[in-house]
C-alpha cells in the first residue's frame, strides 16, 4: 500500500500554482497579423502589445506556490 506523502503534495501544489501563474497574463496584439503583412509582406514588423494580469489568478498562483513550498520543508 503506498500512501502519498507531504513532499509529493506540495510539488503538486507548486506547480498547479506555476500553471496558475502562467495562465494569469493576458496579451493582445495592437494590430492583426493581417493588416502588418499588408504594409509590408517581406518584413517581419514589431507590433506593440496590450498585457494584462488577472489579478485573483495571479494572488492564488502565488499563494499555491507558497503553501506548495511549505509543504515541501
């Protein structure tokens, strides 16, 4: 019979809390793919971005990431 332990719960939680923090950051693209290749198809142009956090995503993926490290102690 093999039991889980404690170390093993936290690794779980840290990176449920990683996955969490990942998915917290949002971005969009000023221009679309479409109108930049029309100014000019040969260049590969720098197109600004918009980043947002999700702000209770981001605070639980750092707490999970917390609890998860103190599991692991």
């Amino acid at each position: 019979m093999t039991f889980i332990t404690r170390q093993q719960i936290g690794l779980i939680v840290v990176l449920v809390g990683t996955a969490s923090l990942a998915f917290s950051i949002r971005t969009l693209s000023q221009y679309d793919e479409k109108i930049l290749k029309e100014i000019d198809p040969d260049k590969k142009l720098w197109a600004p971005t918009q980043t947002a956090i999700v702000r209770p995503l981001f605070w639980g993926g750092l707490v999970l990431v917390s609890i998860g490290t103190a599991l692991q102690w």
